[in-house]
C-alpha cells in the first residue's frame, strides 16, 4: 500500500481491459519522436467561420478575427472535445492522442493558429479557435465551448503576487457550462494550503485545487488529473552547468527522496482518452498521472548512463542553495518562496494525498515513458531545452 503519497517501487501494468493507446513503450517512443519534429506542411483547405454573441437571447453574426476559426472541410459525427491551451505540454498530448484514436473531434483553442504545433493539429484534423488561454475572454470563451460534449482545460501557472490562475480556471469552467458541455476535465493538483494547514506556500498547487472545487460546485459531470512533476523541468527551468569536466545538475530534491515525475508530452493523452472512454467511471474521480517514480541521484546516474557524459548532483533544496545555482530565481521573492514551498511539500507531506489512487496511470497506459526512455528519445545532453510553443 502506498503511503503518503509516494508509489511503490514496482508497478505492474494492469491484465486485459480497455487496451491502452500505446501498445508498448516503442509504440509511445515513436509516437514522441514524432512530435518533437519541426514540421512543415502545405495547409490544406478550411473554412473560416466568424464567430457569434449573444444579443437578446439570439446569436448574431460578428466578423472581427478573434477568435477565428479553421476546420477541416470534411466533418461527422464523432464526439467534439475542445482543448484548451492546445499548444502546451499537456494540450498537445491531449489532442494529439484523441485524434489519433480516431474517436473524437478536436477543437483546439490555442493563441496563434499559424504555429508550426496548430498547423500540425489542424493538418490532422482538429479545428483551431485563436483564442489565449488567459482571464477575461469569458464570451469568446463560450462561443469556442459550444457544440462540444467534453472539454479538457487546464491553467498556466502564473508568477505568484500576480497570478489569475484562479480566475482562469473558473471561468473557463463557467463557460463550458454555459455552453452545455456535458463532461469537463481538468488539470489539477493537491490543496497544499488545506493538507499543511498553511504550512507551506505552494500557490500553484491550491489555486488549482480551488478551481477543483469550484468546478465540482457546478451543474456538470467533471474529472480531474493531477500530473506529476514534469521530466522537463530540467531541461527548461533547472537547467545543468558545466563545472570543470562534469554537469552539475542542481535539483530541487534531495538526492535521493524518490518523486514521482512524468511526461506531459506524452502522457496526458492517454489519460484523458481512458476517461472519455469511460465517461461515468470516472466521474467526480481525481487521479495521479505518473511516469515513474525516481531520485535525483537516479535521474544523474541515469543521465551519465545514457549520454556518457560525467554528471553530478547539487542540492537545490534549500533557499541558498536554490539562489546559488539560480540567481536569477532572486527578483521574485514570492516565487522563490514558492518553489521552496512545493519542494518542501513534497518532501515532508508526499506530492499525492494519502489514498489516491497512484497506479492508476500506468494500469491504463503500460508505455507510460520513464526518465531513461524520455533521455533516449529527446536526445538530450544537458543543454537548455524549451518545450514552449
């Protein structure tokens, strides 16, 4: 049994059932590799729709661009999921996944439809809404929403002191609502403010957690995912420096406290997708996505094992540790109060709640990529990587 939120050393994929995306982890590396290939196309032909208001209880017609809309001249009847922030980590791996199972429609809202990761979408069948994944397009919001019978959303995190996550979150619930959408689910995390009694300041955490609820209060079936640390924090936000003939790798983890970590580029899909499948199963159901769960002194080892290269770990951990390595971190100190807190949470109270259900994710989809398998792919040698659009 799993305690305190951390997942036993072995997992063992579930026998018979719904089979999941990827037959085996060569499948999933293929498909990976497919995505991190820039890409080109010829666009192919599409409609542009303008988009509606409501004026007296009626839509009227409105021709400004935004949002505008594209889709693929040939439709049918399958279910429509919108997704927004399609273009993130986890919004790509969301539509891409659904698209390739052949079951869905995709609408995806993303902020700049002429992206190479749009075009992409677009060019495999899902229609682009140009529309940012930001508070204050509730209207907009509602008119991308309509027709669609599950939405997957999801916040950025936002500087703490200034961040809107919270208000984002709602709102777009409010809309998928409002324009009848009957299942949403949505990328949450624990309440770090209610499970440590304030003890620690992990606001990314909580304000997705209070979307959660806010969610839940509504007249909607709902879903929630909550993935673990990402793989690719290393390769954009902790980033290795050289130290003489050696990588140094300053993580925010003691050396070897074992976290559960994930690719979101390959990993949200196959989630969502098992969830949709089987909508009332999962109804109400929060549920940890995970790729595996390792150390900071296994992720190094690994590193050199794969890459051949000399490697070692330094302990972000602590504040001055964490300001050493990452002068740069200094000029929020609320930020750095932040990632101190989530580390901190994760150390001393487990990144999962007691009682969630920490196999589920590997259960449904066996390929789930670990460390080694995303290295070997990504061909990453330690250089700064951005997985942004």
């Amino acid at each position: 049994m799993a305690r305190n939120g951390r997942l036993p050393d072995a997992i063992l994929p579930r026998d018979g059932g719904q089979r999941p995306p990827f037959r085996d982890a060569n499948e999933a590396s293929h498909a990976l590799k497919r995505d991190r290939r820039s890409i080109h196309f010829s666009e192919q032909s599409y409609t542009v729709h303008p988009p509606t208001e409501w004026k007296s209880g009626c839509l009227k017609s409105r021709r400004p661009s935004h949002p505008q809309v594209r889709q693929p001249m040939s439709r049918d009847h399958k279910p429509l999921v919108t997704v927004a922030g399609a273009s993130s980590k986890q919004g790509r791996s969301v539509a891409g996944t659904l698209l390739e199972s052949g079951r869905y429609r995709v609408r995806a809202l993303t902020r700049d439809v002429g992206s190479a990761v749009a075009g992409e979408l677009n060019h495999r069948g899902a229609e682009l809404v140009s529309l940012p994944l930001e508070a204050g397009h509730k209207r907009s919001l509602v008119e991308a929403f309509e027709g669609s019978q599950a939405a997957f959303l999801m916040t950025p995190p936002t500087p703490p002191g200034d961040s809107r996550e919270f208000d984002l979150g709602c709102e777009l619930a409010d809309a998928a609502v409002e324009a009848g959408v009957e299942h949403i689910v949505f990328s949450g995390l624990e309440n770090v403010e209610e499970i440590t009694k304030g003890a620690k300041f992990a606001p990314h955490f909580t304000d997705k957690a209070r979307v959660e609820d806010h969610i839940r209060s509504l007249p909607v079936r709902s879903s929630f995912i909550y993935l673990a640390f990402f793989y690719t924090n290393l390769f954009e936000y902790y980033v290795p420096r050289m130290d003489g003939d050696a990588l140094v790798f300053p993580i925010y983890l003691p050396e070897d406290f074992r976290a559960p970590f994930v690719d979101p580029t390959s990993a949200t899909g196959p989630a969502l997708l098992e969830i949709l499948d089987h909508p009332m199963e999962y109804a109400g159901k929060s549920l940890p996505v995970i790729g595996e769960m390792i150390s900071p002194r296994e992720m190094v080892e690994t590193f050199t094992r794969v890459t051949g290269k000399k490697a070692k770990y330094a302990s972000a951990y602590r504040r001055p540790e964490l300001l050493q390595h990452f002068p740069q971190f200094g000029s929020n100190e609320l930020l750095v109060d932040e990632l101190l807190g989530m580390a901190e949470y994760a150390v001393e109270y487990g990144y999962y709640r007691s009682g969630r259900d920490l196999l589920w994710s590997r259960r449904i989809n066996p390929g789930s990529v670990t460390w080694e398998q995303f290295l070997r792919l990504t061909g990453w040698q330690g250089e700064a990587r951005s997985f942004g659009v």
